[in-house]
C-alpha cells in the first residue's frame, strides 16, 4: 500500500472521531473542533502528519486493501 493512500484513508478514519468530538483537540479547545476538514482541505503541514503516522504502521505491520466484492 502507498504511503499517500494510507494517509488519506487514516485522515478519514477519524472523520467520526471528530464529528462526535471525540479528539484530543475537541476535549482542550470545545465544540468549535468538530468540523471535519477534508484531504484537499487541510495543509501540507497535518498532510504530512499523516504520512508519518502511515510510515509508522506500514514498518511495523503487514498492511493490504481489503477487496470488498459487490
């Protein structure tokens, strides 16, 4: 799995963590952190956040995409 594709599916896994304001950031600064910003939304600076989060798993467990049939 690429790095890049690993980033942005860990950046949406926590769309839910931050529309219930369930997040570091909502328990320090309140309510006005429960906006979930999208990829293209956020700056390089918390892209490359993620990409390091990505490197972190992707050294140390076996990560594969999962092929869902329809």
């Amino acid at each position: 799995m690429l790095i890049e594709d690993l980033a942005k599916e860990l950046h949406e896994a926590g769309r839910e963590a931050v529309e219930k304001g369930a997040t570091v950031a909502a328990d320090k600064f309140g309510e006005k952190t429960r906006t979930f910003m999208g990829w293209n939304d956020i700056t390089e600076n918390s892209r490359e956040g993620r990409r390091i989060q990505a490197r972190y798993l992707l050294e140390r467990y076996d990560i594969t995409k999962k092929i869902i049939w329809k």
